[in-house]
C-alpha cells in the first residue's frame, strides 16, 4: 500500500488543508508495458494550483474530485515490464504527490546522463532552467547591456533567469516579497531589488532603480508588476510572459493602466509554454547549464520539505512569497 494527495474539494482562493487529503492506495499489479517506480524529489509548482480548478482549459486537464493529484517527480525504477527501462533507471514523470507509481512506460523518461544530482532535473537542469533560459535568448532576445526586470526573481524560474541574465550581460533588476528573499536575489548577482511587500506602488518603486527604462521584462506575476513594467518599457522592449501566479488563486487579471504604450513604444509581448515551444533545445540547454553550474557561475538554491506528508504544505509557500529557490519535497 501506498499514500498519494487526493483532491476532495475545489479552492476558493489558497489552497486549505480542508481542500486535500492523504490517501491510501492499492497499487495495481505490474502489466505488460508498465514500471513501477520509487519517488525519490516531488515538485510543487503554480500549474498545480490552475488544474484544481474546474474549469480550467489548459494542455492539461483539471484534476477531478476524489483523484490523486498529480505532479513532477523524479524517482527509481523498482520493476519494470518495458523494454525500455531497466530497474535502477532514474526516470522523471508527472505522477507526483505520491511516494510510488505505477504506469504505462510512456508516462515517464529516462534523465539524461548527466552527472547532477536527480533533483536538479526538475529545476535548473529541467523545465524551470528552459523557461528562464528561452524566455530571455528565444522569446525576448535579450543582448549585453540589455537592462531586464524579472519578476518573482526569488523563486525557481525567477532566481534561474536572474542568473543567466548576468552571464548574458544585462543589467538585472529583481523583484522579491521582504528583505530576507530581497537579500538571496542580490546574492545571486541582481544589480537591484525591488521589495515588492514594502509600501509604495510598483511602478514608482521600478522607476527609482531603473530610471533609464527597461528593455526585457521576464514575468512570472502578471497584474501590478506587468503595469510597471508596461509603464517603464524602452521602445521596442520585448516581454517574455510565462506566467500570472498573481492571479491563481482568485482568477482574476488585474487591469493595466500602462497597457496603451504597447503601440506608443511599439512593445512585443508574448506568452510561451517553454517545453511546448523548445523543448528541442532541451538537451542542449541541459548540457550548457551543467557547465554553467560545475563552473559556479549558477549557483543552485533549493528549498527542501522533508516528507510526504509536507507536500501541501510546500504547495502554498509558493503562493505566500515567503521561500526562496526551488521548493522541492524530498521523500
């Protein structure tokens, strides 16, 4: 018997304790083309907290009332009835928020064979490193001497792209919720750091460290962040937009105030999915960040949960601001 998180009730706004509950479940029998795999890392990430909702319309469905909820894990193969894995294979998947697992050999892939640790393939060496890697080269097209505002720049994608941006070049500007995060994002190389918790509005706050404008804007946030940025864009500054946690919770999309200088300062906006639109650059990009973090020049700050049963827990850390890094559960 094995324990997975189960959704019992949609969320009206943070997730609660009352929204989720931790199961027992039998594990079915291993059939021809299934493996059985041992979580070792589970990741908690914002998607998580839109595929609760019902509605939701995504490349993902919602998860359903009463089912496990799922998420990325990395793990080992315990037994396998596939040609294509062997026990002892380390594997990353979707099926998460679960200590094992049990499915079609499809579902799941082998980790490169990269000399890292197995965690660092759902951060930096994984989806979270290419959103923050594509965002600045493919989508924004970041040059040296570029000054970027990113946004959530504490967090996993946020601390990545603050780090890249600076072997790239620019000129970095961070936002961070309270002085602890606010000092870790100096740490890792922002040329300034906007507390995002402290009183003032947004976009004063970016004009006092960024009074020559900004040429790329990385969000993670949307609402008042994405004004601010709108308001101080340089013309033809590029915005790489991959997400809106701001708005996660409540659903709601803040108005922008800022939003007609998109045709005065002839501003690109996009959104991107980055393993949708270059995941074929993942292999390579795993390569460079593997460099780039056996030289030092990106430094890895995880945030760790000891245990399954934190695995909510950790979940809503990333909503209250308060953890810097990538939230990980170790199992």
């Amino acid at each position: 018997m094995v324990q997975a998180w189960h959704l019992v009730s949609r969320p009206e706004g943070t997730l609660t304790m009352e929204n989720v509950e931790l199961r027992d479940v039998p594990l079915p029998p291993l059939a021809e083309g299934q493996i059985h795999v041992r979580n070792h890392w589970l990741s908690v990430d914002p998607i998580t907290r839109l595929r609760m909702r019902g509605d939701y319309q995504g490349a993902q469905p919602p998860f359903a009332l009463g089912e496990p909820i799922g998420g990325v894990a990395t793990g080992v193969v315990v037994e396998s009835r596939s040609p294509l894995f062997s026990p002892g294979d380390r594997v990353k998947h979707q099926l998460g928020w679960r200590d094992e697992a049990v499915g079609a050999a499809e579902l799941f892939g082998k980790l490169p064979d990269i000399d890292m640790p197995e965690q660092y393939f759902m951060h930096y060496m994984g989806v979270v490193g290419l959103t923050a890697w594509s965002g600045l080269v493919k989508v924004a097209e970041a040059r040296a001497g570029d000054v970027a505002f990113i946004s959530a720049a504490g967090g996993g994608v946020g601390s990545a792209a603050v780090q890249i941006a600076k072997i790239l070049g620019l000129r970095v500007i961070g936002s961070a919720g309270g002085a602890e995060k606010c000092a870790f994002v100096r740490s890792i190389g922002a040329d300034a750091v906007i507390d995002y918790k402290a009183p003032g509005g947004m976009e004063e706050k970016l004009r006092q460290v960024a009074p020559e404008g900004i040429d790329v804007y990385l969000d993670n946030v949307g609402g008042d962040h994405l004004d601010a940025a709108l308001g101080l864009a340089n013309t033809h500054a590029r915005f790489a937009i991959s997400g809106t946690v701001g708005n996660y919770d409540n659903g709601e999309a803040a108005t922008l105030r800022n939003f007609s200088r998109v045709v005065g300062q002839n501003i690109r906006l996009q959104g991107y999915i980055a393993p949708r639109e270059y995941g074929a650059d993942m292999l390579a990009f795993q390569h460079q960040m593997a460099e780039w973090i056996a030289s030092g020049r990106i430094s890895i700050c995880e945030s760790v949960f000891e245990g399954l049963e934190r695995t909510p827990e950790a979940f809503i850390s990333i909503f209250t601001g308060s953890i810097a890094g990538k939230i990980l559960v170790r199992l």
